[in-house]
C-alpha cells in the first residue's frame, strides 16, 4: 500500500529528473546580512572619485563618441561609398577621416587628462612602485600603439579596408601576434598608466570603458571586409 502510495506522489508531481533543484545555500540570498560586509575599501574607493564632475563627464562621453563615431562613419562609407565618392578618390576620404580621428583622440587624450588631475588622489596609490608601475604601462602601451601603426601604414590604422584599401595579407607579426587589438590595448595601458601617476581611483573607470570599447569596435572588420580580399 505504501508502494502505490509513493508512485501516486510521483505521478502527481512534475517531472524533475531532467531539471535538478538548485542548491539554497545559507537559505538564499534574502537570508545574508548585507551589514556584516566589510566595505571599508570599498567606500574609500567611492569617495575619491567625484562621478558628478563635470570635467569626468565630458571625458567619459569623449571616450564613448569617438569609436562610435568613426564605426558609424566606416560602415556608412563601406556600404555606400559617399565619402570617397565626394572627395573623388577612397585614399583622400581616408586620409580625411584619419585626420579627424586625430583631433578627435587628441581631444580626448586632453579631457582624461584635465579629468584625472581634478579628482581627487588616494593614499593608497600614492607610492613610489604604483608610480613606476604607471610609467611601465605607459612605455608599454606606447609600444603597443607605435609598433600597430608602422605595422599597418596610415590607411591601415585608420578604416581604410572600409574604403576598400586592402593590404595584400593579414598582418600577424608583432603585436598582432600577442593580441590582435594592441591599438585599443595600448591606449588602454596608456590611460591607465597615467591614471596611476596622478594617483587617482579613476582609473577603474578608465579601464571598464576601454575594455568595453575593444568589443565594440574590433569584430567588422575581422569578419566582413576581409572576405572581400
């Protein structure tokens, strides 16, 4: 009787076989006592940066503008061919382009810089190893930046496969053969590395920015244009 008793519950019960019940640790997150966390790091973190300044704002935004800017461009220029069209030749638009991302990234190098020294330092970077830590990141994000443009010549550094200037083969030699985005990590390094010298905890929003950024802008190319070649 107990045996068809058992197999009654069973049968009224779903199935869960295929489904395991996931494990309640500590009775579930609503049974944490969220007051007992050491957040003493990171409070002191918070406190030194000033997110409401206007000056992080505009540097921030520079940082988003940029890579959208030319990827809106680039594509816009790839599908439809306007740009080389108006100026008559694709080498010309790409030179002009290139020229704007210039300023552009010129501009933005400043606004971090303005945005980095009106924050407010922490003790804790404030030592002689993190600043020669930042002067390493900086050297070796330069590297990274300098070496990826005499890799691939000015129309390569600047969209010009969206222009239809392709280079007779992938280029794989250093650094595209340690990462394949040493521009975007570069620039990285070097904000970063400057974030570290002025001593400020901006720096990790630095970071989550460009991080972001290298997956937005890298896979188009590497995907779309050169099937064309």
């Amino acid at each position: 009787m107990s045996d068809s008793n058992a197999d009654a519950e069973r049968n009224d019960s779903p199935a869960t076989d295929n489904h395991p019940a996931l494990l309640d640790c500590c009775g579930g997150l609503n049974n944490v006592d969220y007051s007992k966390m050491d957040l003493t790091l990171l409070e002191a973190f918070l406190k030194h940066i000033h997110v409401y300044d206007s000056r992080l704002c505009i540097a921030v935004i520079a940082i988003l503008f940029n890579p959208l800017f030319w990827n809106v461009v680039a594509r816009w220029e790839h599908r439809t061919r306007r740009l080389s069209g108006l100026f008559g030749s694709p080498y010309l638009a790409c030179c002009c382009l290139g020229f704007v991302i210039i300023l552009l990234n010129i501009y933005r190098s400043h606004s971090m810089t303005v945005a980095m020294k009106a924050q407010a330092r922490w003790e804790v970077m404030e030592r002689t190893e993190v600043f020669y830590a930042g002067i390493g990141l900086m050297v070796f994000g330069t590297l990274l930046v300098v070496s990826s443009f005499l890799a691939l010549g000015f129309t390569g550094t600047f969209l010009g496969d969206y222009f239809g200037i392709l280079m007779d083969e992938k280029v794989t030699g250093f650094p595209f053969n340690i990462t394949e985005n040493p521009m975007y990590w570069g620039s990285t390094a070097n904000y970063l590395g400057l974030a570290l010298i002025v001593g400020v905890a901006v720096c990790i929003i630095i970071i989550i920015i460009c991080h972001d950024l290298v997956h937005i802008s890298s896979p188009y190319t590497e995907h779309q244009l050169l099937k064309e070649h």
